[in-house]
C-alpha cells in the first residue's frame, strides 16, 4: 500500500510506477529532504504539535536513514515514487508508526520545494567559487603576459594589436558579471517555502519562521499558492548558467583556435589534451571542444523548463517533476566545466614570439597611421582613404607599413615623417589607446588592480556563505 494509498481500492500498474517515479534523478536531494525534515520535526515539537519524545525519535531516525543512504545500505524503490516518500518509508520501518508524525502540517509539493531550494543554493555557492578560481588563473597569466602583444580581431580578420593581457581579462570581466548574477539569485533561493502545504497552507499552528531561521534562509514565501508553483528560481538559475557556459564556449573556441598550427598562439598542457587512435602526431583540445559541445544541453533544460511552465495553471502540477534533471545536469555540467579550465588556463603556454610576430606581419597599425595624419590636422575621413590607398600600395607591393621608406610613405602624404616608424611600432600603438579600459599597459594594470577588489568582495561573499551552510550542516 503506498503511504498515500488509503482511497484507492487496487494498486497502481507497474508502468505507471516505472513512468512516473523520479527516485532515479532525486535521490540526489536526500541530504536536503533529510535536513528539511529535521528542522521541521523540531518546530513541530516545539509547537506543541507532537510531543519531545516522538520528535527525538524521529530525528535519531532521520539521522540513522540519512547514514543507511549514504552508505548505499538503503533501498530507494520505485514503488516509493520520489526520495521524499523513500525516506518517510524508511523512517516508519526504521522506528515504526510515529514516523508517520513527520509529514504533520506539510505536503510533498512545499517539501520538494524546499529541497530544491536547499540543493540549489548550496550549488550557486559552489559554482561562485570555482568562477572565481578561474577568474584567477587567467588573471595570473594576465599578468606574466602584461607586455605580449596579439593582433585583436573582429569577424576574425586581424583588426588591432592589443595586449595579451587585455584580451584575457575581457573573460574576467565577463565572468565577474555571471558571478555577480549568481549571488544576486542566492537571494530570490534563499527563501523558505515549507508551510505552504498541498497550495492553501496548513490548519496546524505551525511557525514557519522558526524552520526558515533554523535552515538559514533570509524568510519564508509570501503566498502558498506561489510558493509551490514557483520555479522562477530554476529557471532564473539555468539561464545564469546559460550564460556561464556560453561564455566559456567563447573562451574554449579561442583556445581551439589559438592552439592550432595556424595560430600556434598557445599550447595547452598535455594533461588538458587527448591524442588521436589513429594519428599518432595529434594533440587534440578536447577540453574546451567539449565544453563548447556542452553548450546546446545547458540551453536546452533553460527552454525545455520554459516550455513546461509556460502552460500550467496554479498550483502544483505533476508536469513540474520534470524541473530536476535538467537543474541537476546543469549544476554537474558546469561544476565539471570549471573545475577544468582553472587549471588548464593556469598551466598553458603562450607562445609570445608567434603572437609579436602576427602583429608585424599585418595591417592592423593602419588605423594608427589614420590618426597620425589627424594629428597633422588631416580629416579624419580623409587620412581614413589616404591610408586605404598605403595599404592597397602595400599588398601590391609585399610590404608591411613598417617596411615602408619614408619616400614610400610621403608619395601619399608629404605630412608623413619619420617619427611615423615609432608611431606604427607594436607597442606604441597598443599603448596609444590610453583610455579607460584600453589596451594600453597602463590601463591593463589598473584592470588587474580593479579585479583584485573585485576578486576580495566576491571572497568574502563565498566565505560568508559557506560558513552558513556549514552551520546548517553541524546543527542538523
């Protein structure tokens, strides 16, 4: 008989059983449903809804269940459906009928809201962490690379020399903002829907602030119906992650560029590489192909939770069992991806000859040289198709514009002297753009010093948290 079964007059067929169960993906929030579980108990207990004696037994039974489970002893069935009604059923033949007391004043549909809320945070707290350490290593090999100039490109044609530096900490930039969206949905988590029951609430006098207060969230929900329909905060989460990974597919089709002979730019340690069964000369970047790869499976569970709330009326739906795999898969898919690119960013090699080279060899000092002529008082449209034909002079010619003489360059423009060869040289042009979030070294360091303070704020905040989550862990 299930535990819920007290109406029905036949069991139900093993294919729904098999179809409808989730213990195969939700075990995975034993450890929450166990923790929600024993804060519930407790404030039931001191609501005088059961009395001290059946709340110490329940709870030295929780504690022996949550060890059976981790120790792979307990059976979780599918016959129990979920992880919630696999525990309630261990619980009851682990100390008998006043196990049946625990699930006084709630409902399946605010306890697997609580527990994913539980899970989830403790996920964000995680993956904040390994952001940080990968914003880390590529601020180290920012700095052991603050005078390697690259070209810079847009629509992957060779457009500006900039530093190396530079072009690394655009990703530290950009993670620090998936960083700051991650703490910023810890708050909208970090709320406690238990007490919301079935959709109404509960006729028990129960003190839902007291559970809040004892599993550490900020405050309880607002309205029962909201509280267990909500997934806001699944899909606010996957489409953080969304971001996370298709930012790091950006930096993955770099390295995937970077490290081929074309390039040759970098080199990735072998330990971050994989040969080929066949080609015996092959060292492929596995790595950051699969983590591109993995890409379209993260926005797919974000539209694929889309699709299964848009349609739903309030409150609980069974449609909404569906918003675990996909939160699950995310979470270790990119728990995964960082705990990879830390170190593989860390121990790669930058090949700074090649780099220096590419940008002698092109004519990505061309804009440079536009500006110099606006600096002889030449409009700038004007300098812009004067140097349009220097360049066209130059294909034809095999030259670079440092190959130029100066009697090459004065046929175009008597205003070209020859302090125009310091002008075009790698390094006066990268620090020529001395602005404010410029390549320029200067300004490159002042990043380096930003993403520091960045880097201690972000820190304290993991700190913080995980001290939090310990506590939860010691007291339960």
């Amino acid at each position: 008989m299930k535990l819920w079964g007290g109406r029905f007059t036949k069991p139900t067929n093993e294919l729904v059983d098999e179809y409808g169960s989730s213990i195969g993906y939700d075990y995975k929030l034993a450890k929450f449903d166990i923790q929600g579980s024993i804060a519930h108990v407790n404030m039931l207990a001191e609501c005088e809804i059961i009395d001290s004696e059946d709340k110490d037994q329940i709870v030295k039974g929780l504690k022996e269940v949550a060890a059976q489970i981790e120790s792979g002893e307990a059976e979780l069935t599918v016959a129990n459906e979920d992880i919630h009604m696999n525990i309630e059923k261990l619980l009851i033949d682990q100390i008998g009928p006043v196990g049946g007391k625990l699930h006084t004043g709630r409902s399946r549909n605010d306890q697997v809201a609580l527990d994913m809320r539980l899970y989830l945070r403790e996920a964000v707290v995680t993956l904040t962490d390994l952001l940080l350490n990968t914003q880390q290593a590529l601020l180290k090999q920012a700095k052991e690379n603050i005078d390697t100039i690259l070209p810079g490109y847009t629509h992957l044609q060779r457009a500006q020399p900039v530093l190396f530096a530079h072009h690394l900490m655009a990703y530290v930039f950009m993670f620090q903002r998936d960083l700051e969206r991650l703490t910023d949905s810890y708050k909208r988590i970090n709320r406690s829907p238990l007490g919301a029951g079935a959709l109404a609430g509960t006729s028990f006098a129960i003190d839902r602030e007291s559970v809040s207060e004892r599993l550490g969230f900020d405050g309880v929900t607002e309205n029962s119906l909201d509280s267990v329909s909500d997934r806001d905060f699944v899909v606010e989460f996957l489409s953080d992650a969304s971001l996370i990974i298709m930012h790091l597919s950006r930096l993955s089709e770099e390295l995937v560029q970077y490290s081929s002979a074309e390039f040759n730019f970098i080199e990735l340690d072998d330990a971050f590489c994989t040969g080929s069964s066949m080609m015996p000369q092959k060292k492929n970047p596995d790595i950051p192909e699969l983590v591109r790869g993995k890409t379209g499976r993260v926005f797919g569970h974000l539209t694929g939770m889309l699709t299964t709330l848009k349609g739903l009326p309030l409150a609980y739906n069974k449609d909404m069992q569906e918003d675990k795999e996909g939160m699950f898969d995310t979470v270790e898919t990119l728990i995964g991806a960082l705990k990879l690119f830390a170190p593989m960013i860390e121990t790669m090699t930058v090949h700074q000859d090649v780099m220096y080279e590419a940008v002698a060899k092109d004519y990505s000092n061309a804009t440079d040289l536009a500006d110099y002529l606006v600096g002889k008082d030449i409009p700038f449209r004007e300098s812009h198709a004067i140097v349009g034909q220097v360049v066209l002079y130059g294909i034809e010619h095999d030259k670079y514009l440092m190959d130029f003489t100066l009697d090459e360059f004065q046929q175009f423009s008597e205003s070209i002297t020859d302090d125009i060869y310091h002008a075009l040289s790698p390094s006066a042009v990268v620090n020529a753009r001395d602005v404010e979030g410029g390549t320029a070294k200067v300004r490159v360091e002042e990043q380096f010093m930003k993403a520091s303070e960045m880097f201690n704020t972000s820190q304290s905040w993991i700190d913080e948290k995980q001290n939090q989550l310990k506590k939860q862990e010691l007291d339960k």
